[in-house]
C-alpha cells in the first residue's frame, strides 16, 4: 500500500514528467571531451552524427551547458537547420540572427541582415573578452550547399575581425554522405571549415552504460535547493528504504537485450537514448501508486515498461529504413 508524501512541487511540474531533464550518459562525456578538445586546438568545424533518437540534440544541450560552467563568457549559438522546397538567403540569415539573440531578426532586407549578423556576433565575442565563438547546427544534414557557402561568408567575415568560429554540424549520418560529396566535387572550402573532424554519437551499449544514466536520476534534485532526487519523488517510501534506480542497470540491459534478441535483430543492440529515457519515465510513473518501504522494481515492471516505449518497433522501422547501413558502421 501506497504512502502518502507532502512533495515539493506538483507531479505535472517535475522535469521528468514534463521531459525536460538532462542525465549525464557515457556518450555526452565522450562528446564533451571530444569538443573541448575541438575547441582548445581551435579545430574550426566537425560533424556529430547519430541515428534519430539516439539523443544527440540532448546531448548537444548538455555540453552547451557545460561549457558554460567551464568557459562562463563563452558564446553559443545554436541554430535548427529548417526543411524547406526552396532555398531563401533572406530567411537563413533571419534564422541566424534570431539564434544570435537579435531583437529585430525579420527586419531589413538581407544586405542589411548579413550587415547585422556579423555586427551582433562581434557584439557578443567583444564582451565576452574571448576572440572565439560555437556554433552549434542542429539537424544540419538539412543543409544544402548553397547554404554552407552563406555560412562560409559569415565565417570568413569573423575571420577579418579577429573572430574564431567553431561550427559544429549535429545530425544524421546523411552527414558522411554529404562530406563525401563535397570531397568529390572539389568543395574543400566547405570541407575545410566545417567538416574536419567527425564523431559517431552512440546509443547505451552496456548495463554500465545504463547504471551511470540510472544514477543520474538518483542524484539529480529538484527544486535544485531541495533534497529530492527525481527517484525519491516518485518512490519517497522504497528510496528511503534503500532503493536506488542505480542498481537496476543490469535488470534493465537484460530486459532490452531480451526484446531485442526475440525481435530477432541481427545487430549488436545499441539503445537509443529516447527509449531508454522513456522506458524509465513509464516505470516511475507506473510504480508511483505502488511506493511503500519494501517496494522493488520486477522484470515484470521493466518489461511493460520497455514494450510501451516502442522501442522495438521504433528499431525496426529505422532498420527498415537505413538497411545495410545498420550493419556497416556497426549500428
């Protein structure tokens, strides 16, 4: 039988339940070091790539955070690339503008909104007292080469006044494809600055992997000031008995490994962040009614939970779509 707990906030306005929380994973510690290594040698472009939902986008959230921690005047920009039938300079540089936090971005026509580009960035750079900036592109595979070269104006513009900018492209391994095509087509001026470096944003590829996600929720408290871990929130009762979402890891990997395998996937599983995290959400979410001091997550409980993640035929679509490119690079 349930407990009855007096919580901080209510359950419509915990950032798990609203889904705008950030665990740390093995994969965003190995793309905050990749980037901050990107950053210290100056690199000037690299392209992240991963499959939809393997959580690159909150991956990329995560690190423009923590580079705020360790560089507190750093500038980010970051800017989705939009789908579109056709290609308007007018409005790319009116998405630019609006990502660089202007406060008319629609206005003038585009000499004037080129003009005002580089004026608001140099603005920014200035007083920050650094001679750097981060772009960050999300959904870049979205961009097209007439694109590319706009944003090459803007990069040599900032490189006549002193400015370093470092681009990093965020998407889908359509990436690859693109960089391949621009070596092909003798396009070095794009590969040259936006597309040196590379790295594979992977999915959670152990329990390890799991446990160091799982102890996030552990540790992770809101109201920041608070002592509520967002596990103690929904299992108050069975947490302070002793249950951490932690010690789950292993039962956890199995009941995916166990999904993937009677799926009868020929590849190596690698889990996408999204359905991870949901996976978690629902059990949370499911159990919470159930919280006393002797309650345990079963396999029963981490099965559901799985199955209305869609996890598996989110996996078969994607096979079904990418094919052999699954098997290729190992995904």
């Amino acid at each position: 039988m349930s407990l009855t707990y007096q919580r901080p906030i209510a359950l419509e306005d915990h950032p798990v339940v609203a889904q705008k929380y950030i665990v740390p994973t093995p994969s965003i510690d190995e793309l905050y070091v990749r980037v901050k290594k990107l950053i210290r040698l100056r690199t000037p472009g690299a392209i992240i790539y991963a499959h939809p939902r393997f959580g690159k986008t909150y991956g990329v959230r995560y690190v423009s955070r923590m580079l705020k921690e360790d560089y507190p005047k750093l500038v980010v920009i970051s800017f989705g690339c939009q789908k579109k039938k056709s290609h308007s300079e007018d409005a790319f540089f009116a998405n630019l503008l609006d990502a660089a936090g202007h406060k008319d971005p629609m206005s003038g026509n585009i000499t004037r909104k080129r003009f005002r580009l580089n004026e608001r960035i140099k603005e920014l750079v200035d007083n920050s007292g650094l001679n750097w900036v981060v772009f960050f592109a999300d959904e870049a595979q979205r961009l097209d080469i007439i694109e590319y070269e706009w944003l090459r104006d803007v990069h040599d513009e900032l490189e006549r006044r002193g400015v370093r900018m470092i681009t990093l492209l965020v998407g889908q391994p359509q990436l690859l494809n693109q960089k391949s095509s621009f070596r092909i087509g003798k396009q070095t001026q794009i590969v040259s600055r936006f597309m040196i470096d590379e790295m594979r944003f992977r999915g959670l590829c152990s329990a390890n992997d799991l446990a160091t996600c799982l102890a996030g929720f552990d540790h992770a408290f809101f109201p920041e000031s608070s002592k509520w871990s967002y596990t103690r929130y929904f299992l108050p009762a069975a947490f302070g008995d002793g249950l951490r979402l932690m010690d789950q890891a292993a039962m956890l990997w199995r009941t995916f490994q166990e999904a993937h395998e009677e799926a009868r996937f020929d590849y190596e599983l690698e889990i996408p962040m999204q359905y991870f995290a949901r996976s978690v959400e629902i059990a949370l979410l499911e159990s919470m009614d159930n919280d006393s001091y002797d309650f345990r997550f079963s396999p029963a409980i981490w099965h559901a939970a799985v199955a209305e993640s869609n996890f598996i035929s989110a996996q078969e679509e994607l096979r079904l779509v990418m094919g052999d490119e699954f098997h290729v690079r190992g995904i």
